[in-house]
C-alpha cells in the first residue's frame, strides 16, 4: 500500500515538472468548452443536464488525448533502463503498476474537476438535474479510464513512446467508432443484428450514454472495470513474460 | 553473503550463463573479470531478481532471491551497467525516491540521503535536474542510491565504467572501504582494478567460470606472471566469439 502511494508520487512529479500534463489539460479544457458553446449549440439547445452540448465531446477528445498521458508510462521506463531499478527493488510489482496506472488518472481526474465552470454555469442559468450532470461526469471518467488501461496495456509492448501512441489511438478510435449511432445504424438496415448486438456491447456509447442519461446499470459497470482490470492484468503478465 | 548455486540462463538455445557456481563472504570483495559478452551482467541480473534463471538459484544472506524475492532484494545495492536514472528528477528527489522505497522514513531517510551524497560526492549538483549531469555524476548518482539503505551485499555492474582517473580511484577506495564489512560483487574488464580493490577475482568467459583465487593465485597460474596474459589465455577473443 504504502509502495503504491511512493510510485504514485515520483509519477506525479515527473507529469508536473514537464509540460506533457500541462498541455494536454490544457488542450482538453480548451476544446471541450469550445465545443460546448458552437457545434454543442450549448445556449440554443438549451441542454442544462450537459448531455449533448458538453460530455458527448468527451469520449472524441480521450481516444486522442488520454493516450498521450498514458504512453511514457512504461515506454519510458524500458528506454531509460529505469525498469530495472524497479525490478530491483524490494516492491512487489503489483504496487508500481497501481501506482503508475492512478497517477495517470489522477491527471485525468484534474483535467475533469478544472472544468467546473461549465456547472457554475447551468446552475446559474437553468435549473439542471445535478445527480444526472455527476452521473454523466463519472461515465465521462470511466471511459477515459478504460482508454488509460489500454494505453498502459500497450506501452508495456513496447520501449518506444510514439508506437506506444499510434497504436492506442488506434485501438481507443475503433473502439469509439464502433459503437457509434450512425454507424450501427447504417448496420441495421442491413439485418446484421448478431454483430449490431455485438459491436453495441463493445464500443463505449451504450454505456457512456447511458450514465449521461442518469441511469445506473450493472452491466455498463462491469464493462468499465473488466476491461480495466484487464488490461492491468495484462500489463503483469506482460512485464514478468519480459524478465523470464 | 552472496552463494550462487548453478546459475544458468539461455536466450533461445543460445547460453549467456552456464552453470555458474560461486559464494562471497562479508569482508570479501569479488572481482568478476571477463570479456564483453561473457555473461557478467546477466549473472547479476539474476542475483538481484530483475531477470530470473533458466535453473539454479542464487542466495543472498540466507534468502533465495526465487522464493522470498522482497527479502533478498532488501539486503541487495545494485548498480546496473547503464547506471539508470529518472531525467525528470532531481538529484535529492530521486534519492529521497529511493528511500521511500527502501522503507526509510522521517530522520533516518534524511540521514541516509545526506550520508549518500557525501560519501559520493554529490553535494555540488544536490539540486540539479538529473538530465543536466555530466556522465561521471550520473554514475555516481546511481552508485549512490545502491548505497542508500546501507545495504549488506553490493553488486556493482563495472562500477568505474565512463568515470575520469580521478572518480575511477575514488571509487575504488569506496569499494576497498565498504568492502570491509560487506559481500560486495562487481565487474569489470580493467585488469588493475583486481590489484587495486579486489580481495578474490573470478574470471568468466562464454557464461563459464574458467579461473578463481586470489589476485596472488591468478597470477601464479599465468606462465608470465601478469593477469594480462592469463585472461587472454582464458579467454575467447569477441571475433572468435561470434564465429563459434
Ligand atoms: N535479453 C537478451 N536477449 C538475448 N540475448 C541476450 C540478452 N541479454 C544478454 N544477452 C546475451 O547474453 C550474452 C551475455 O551478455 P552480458 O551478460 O551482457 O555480458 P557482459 O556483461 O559480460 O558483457 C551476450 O552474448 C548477450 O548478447
Ligand atoms: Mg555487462
């Protein structure tokens, strides 16, 4: 326990003492609230619940930008030959990949708080359901979670970081497209319902949209945190195959 | 104390280390002599658990570095070849890093990083960002985190490697010191440094220990009296090496 705070710490020192976090905080707030006030139409719509105008964004903007957060993970580690200091010491690697894995999302979870704003805001101007407006707000969080897992998944593969880059955007991209309205509609008309089925259950909208609509399923749950989990398993398996 | 019992790695069917047996006692300090390739980095790889062994076992004050790896790797101070280092830190961050992780806290912590950058020499460049060093202060840097804990067995992957006449002596008298109350290990393949530090030397070639004695003994052995032409007797050429 007290290990994974240790790693969580050295990880958060090296987001912070480099522009890496800065900007992609940066960059996210920015688009997010852009987005928000022109294709969100956020003040003609008159969304006060945030749905459409605001979190609809979200999954679009972490398929590009969480793997930028999560790719130095262990990419970095295996290039320095740093890897072996932490092999080396008496740490048991489930701690360093906990730690490693939520201090990346802990700069995710700061990106997400910095844009209070915007409930100041509905609340200040509309009367907004905010239950709904922090059930959305979690289902924005998980799945950029999800997207950290998988990035930590691949930079274990591999010791080069813009690898490590291409191919999680890569793989957060299919996974957003392919449970996208337009598409899975264009599949219906033709009577596939086996994989409309399918490809529903593995993209992220069925179950992002259902917490932006406020509603709390068991099954979106264990989506969020069985991909997770395994892709942090796999990162174990991944990093001990790599010292036999 | 260090007892490696018939350690043995292969890569593929090729051997980096072959049944290599070998035990040192506190107050001994083993020189580990061999060419480029010979499998003295592997060795200590295994010894320190970042890599584990195709068979054998190595044990460190009584724990085998196998089956109760927290325990063996607590007594251990390793120096790997490349001499590793966080860039993003600077030098106290990384030591102080360190000592979180070797369990050091409050008074004793700040001690051992203060007793670390003395007996190293790292006072003048304590706040400096890692990746603004010089190689000879980098070496030092990670020399000093292997010492950081007091532990009771070092191992020390070509301690001298890249460090100017001046350092390179220091820190053979660095190893002459703590060599008299620890097991210490560490390679090299400059001859002089047997003379200078080493109470007992093995010499190493393909993976095969091929001598063992004292610095007196080995030269004994060689017809012309000088480790020179013992360890080009024992030894295969890299050209050779390669075409076998
Ligand atoms: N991860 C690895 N995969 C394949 N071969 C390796 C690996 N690590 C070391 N080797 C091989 O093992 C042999 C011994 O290497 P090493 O222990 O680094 O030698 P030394 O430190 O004595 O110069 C070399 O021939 C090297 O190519
Ligand atoms: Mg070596």
């Amino acid at each position: 326990m007290k290990h994974i705070w240790t790693i969580l710490k050295r990880e958060l020192v090296s987001y912070f003492t480099q522009p890496t976090a800065y900007a992609i905080i940066l960059i996210f707030l920015l688009i997010s609230l852009t987005f928000n006030f022109t294709f969100g139409s956020f003040i003609l719509a008159g969304d006060a619940n945030l749905e459409w105008s605001f979190l609809f964004w979200h999954p679009w903007l972490y398929m590009l930008l969480a793997p930028a957060v999560g790719m130095r993970l262990w990419s970095d580690e295996q290039r320095n030959g740093t890897l072996e200091l932490l092999g080396t010491f008496p740490i048991p690697p489930w701690s360093t990949i906990l730690g490693k894995y939520l201090a990346a999302a802990l700069v995710w979870l700061i990106a997400l708080v910095l844009t209070f704003p915007i409930i100041i805001t509905v609340n200040y101007l509309g009367e907004p359901d905010n239950g709904r407006i922090f059930s959305g707000y979690l289902g924005s969080y998980l799945t950029c979670c999800v997207f950290l897992a998988i990035t930590m998944l691949v930079s274990a593969c591999t010791r080069d970081q813009v690898v490590c880059l291409i191919v999680s955007v890569a793989i957060c991209t299919l996974m957003v497209l392919c449970g996208y309205e337009a598409f899975i509609r264009e599949l219906a008309r033709f009577r596939f319902d086996f994989l409309v089925e399918a490809l529903t259950a593995l993209g992220v909208w069925d179950h992002f949209r259902s917490l932006t609509r406020g509603l709390f399923r068991y099954q979106d749950m264990v989506w969020f945190f069985s991909i997770i989990f395994t892709c942090l398993f796999g990162t174990s398996a991944i990093l001990s195959a790599k010292r036999a | 104390m260090i007892e490696v019992e018939n350690l043995t790695k292969h890569f593929g069917p090729k051997y980096a280390v072959n049944d290599l047996s070998f035990t040192v006692k506190p107050g001994e300090v083993l020189g580990f002599l061999g060419p480029n390739g010979a499998g003295k980095s592997t060795t200590m790889r295994m010894i320190t658990g970042f890599i584990t062994p195709s068979s054998g076992d190595a044990k460190v004050c009584g724990h085998s570095i196998i089956d109760q790896p927290f325990l063996a790797k607590d007594k251990i101070g390793y120096l790997p070849e490349s001499a590793p280092l966080y860039n993003d830190m600077t030098v106290v961050g990384f030591l102080k890093f360190c000592a979180d992780v070797r369990n050091l806290t409050g008074l004793a912590k700040k001690e051992a990083v203060e007793r670390a950058i003395d007996t190293c020499f790292l006072s003048s460049v304590a706040h400096q960002s890692i990746d603004t060093l010089s190689k000879g202060y980098r070496h030092r840097t990670c020399l000093a985190q292997a010492l950081l804990h007091d532990p009771e067995v070092l191992i020390l992957d070509e301690p001298t490697d890249g460090l100017d006449p001046n350092q390179k002596h220091e820190v053979r008298q660095l190893i002459k010191r703590l060599g008299a109350t620890k097991s210490i290990l560490f390679s090299t393949h400059i001859l002089e440094e047997v003379d200078a530090s080493c109470t007992r030397a093995v010499i190493v070639d393909r993976g095969k220990i091929v001598a063992d004695g004292t610095p007196e003994e080995l030269k004994k052995q060689s017809s012309t009296g000088s480790l020179h032409d013992l360890f080009r007797q024992l030894t295969t050429l890299d050209t050779a090496h390669a075409s076998a």
